[in-house]
C-alpha cells in the first residue's frame, strides 16, 4: 500500500545521499519542521538534537543513526529528533567536519602525523576492506594482516574521534541551545492555534445549534397560527 509504484534504482538512492530530490534546502526545512512538531519537551527535543550533531563529528559512518539513539536514550532525549539531527552531517558539511575534528585531534596529540583530507576516504575504505579480509579469514585459509588497520587508527581514526568530541560537544550544545527557543515558540503558537480551532468549531456548533433550534420554533410557530385560526 505504501511502496512507490516506481521504486527508486540504487544509482537514484545514492545519487539522492548527495543531493536530495527536492534540494537541501527543502530538505532542511522539512526536517525543522518535523523536529518542531514532535510531542515532546523541548528540552528533551534539544537534547536529541544534541546528541545528533554530537555524533556527527565522530568518525562513526555507517552508524550515525543508531549511536544517536543510543546516546539520545543515555541523556534521556527525544531519539526522533536525535535521529533527524544527524542529518548535520552530510556529504556537503561531512569535509568540513572531518578537517575540524582531524586537525583538532592532531593538536591534541601533538604528532608530527597528518592524513591529507584527499586521502581520507581512500584511509576508511582501505580500513573497512582489510577488517572484511580479517573476518573471512577466520574462515579460510588466508592468514589476517593489521598493517593498514593500525595504521588507520593511528594516523586517522585515533585524532578524528579524538578531536570529535570537544567539536562534536560545541556544535552540540550550539544546538541544543539553538533549538529551546525555536521549538518551545512553535509549541506554544501551535498550542494557541488549536485552542483557536477548537473554540471556532464550538462556537459554530453553538451557532448551528441555534439556528436549528430557531428554525424549530418558527416551524411549531407556524403550524400552531392555523390551528388558533380555527378554533376562533
């Protein structure tokens, strides 16, 4: 009942990751707008926004989504809105994020190491292929190689999530105190909205209430006139 009648080739789905079929910027709007209408408090509300933007600057692609959850759940925020504000990190905002969080972690480190931002796609990828190697040769024959891995973590993955966390805390909180006012001031105006469309839908009850007891009265007024005509 829900599916498309035209579902989406992978080609589409990928291509959608970059660049939304309706824009980034609608895209945006449209996940404002749901952040705003979620039945919760708005602190819990800015508390999952937190937590989304938090993970965001951690280098945990490919489980974005379920880390916020998870710490939505451990600050006790609203997980929907935790899960929306992932979408901070995309593939237009996620090289400017890795550059913040790897160059702040090679200052905190203080090491003489730096991956070029160039390279940092092919480094996760070089990662991800030799720990599938890893898991298969426990299976096989193949003997399991921690070159590329330690390599990875030390030069890329260690500084990324290193520096991540006091970004990934200041954009949160950004967030976060971004988000009270915008969505209390929602809740409130829809708040009164509602309360105006409840007393609209009363008051014209009433009048049609009225105006039905009304056109009664001048019913029985008027079979009555002829039968005291009568009788006189």
């Amino acid at each position: 009942m829900f599916r498309r009648r035209t579902p989406r080739s992978w080609f589409r789905l990928m291509a959608e990751t970059v660049w939304p079929q309706s824009g980034w910027r609608r895209a945006g709007t449209y996940v404002l707008h749901r952040l705003r209408r979620l039945p919760d408090s708005p602190r819990r509300i800015g508390r999952g926004v937190f937590a989304g933007i938090f993970v965001s600057f951690l280098p945990l692609y490919g489980i974005f989504m379920g880390s916020a959850a998870v710490m939505a759940l451990a600050i006790r925020g609203n997980v929907l809105a935790a899960v929306f504000a992932t979408l901070v990190g995309n593939p237009l905002t996620f090289p400017i994020i890795a550059w913040v969080a790897l160059e702040t972690g090679y200052w905190m480190l203080g090491g003489d190491y730096a991956a070029p931002m160039s390279t940092l796609v092919d480094a996760f990828g070089g990662a991800a292929s030799q720990l599938w190697h890893n898991i298969l040769s426990a299976f096989g024959p193949e003997e399991a190689r921690w070159d590329n891995l330690a390599k990875f973590y030390h030069q890329v993955f260690l500084p990324y999530m290193l520096g991540g966390i006091p970004t990934g805390i200041v954009a949160g909180l950004a967030g976060y105190w971004a988000s009270l006012p915008l969505v209390a001031a929602y809740q409130k105006l829809r708040a009164r909205q509602t309360r105006a469309r409840i007393e609209r839908r009363l008051a014209d009850r009433a009048a049609a209430l009225a105006r039905a007891e009304a056109e009664a009265r001048a019913e029985a007024t008027l079979r009555a006139g002829p039968d005291d005509g009568g009788g006189d």
